[in-house]
C-alpha cells in the first residue's frame, strides 16, 4: 500500500509528531506509515483523512499486489 501522508503533512505545514499527538499514536508509528512498513487501521486511516481533510482514498492507496 503506498500513502501521500508526507505530502499532506506538507501541504499542511505539520510534523510527524504533531501528526502522531492529533491521532493520538507515536511519532514511530507515522513514521513507519509514511515509509510503508506499516499499514495502519481503519480507525487509524480514518483520523488521518479528518485531519487532512480529505478522503481515506486520497491519501491511501492499494497497490497492484495488495
């Protein structure tokens, strides 16, 4: 699964650590999204679009082999 999570957060002007306290994970958890060894939740993914404002799919997206 790829995501346009740094992008966003850039779009956003907020760091990783602001990102993790809004959606009440560690800072190592976005940053394992963001690099693609973790895929998170439902609920996860779901408070990320809030933030950002946009939809889940805007942000996550499936890849060939998912």
């Amino acid at each position: 699964m790829k995501n346009r999570i740094k992008v966003a957060r850039a779009g956003q002007n907020i760091t990783q650590q602001q990102l993790a306290d809004a959606v009440g994970v560690s800072r190592q958890t976005i940053n394992s999204i963001e690099s693609g060894k973790f895929v998170p939740s439902t609920v996860l993914a779901l408070k990320m679009a809030r933030i950002f404002n946009c939809k889940v799919e805007e942000i996550f997206l499936l890849e060939e082999e998912d």
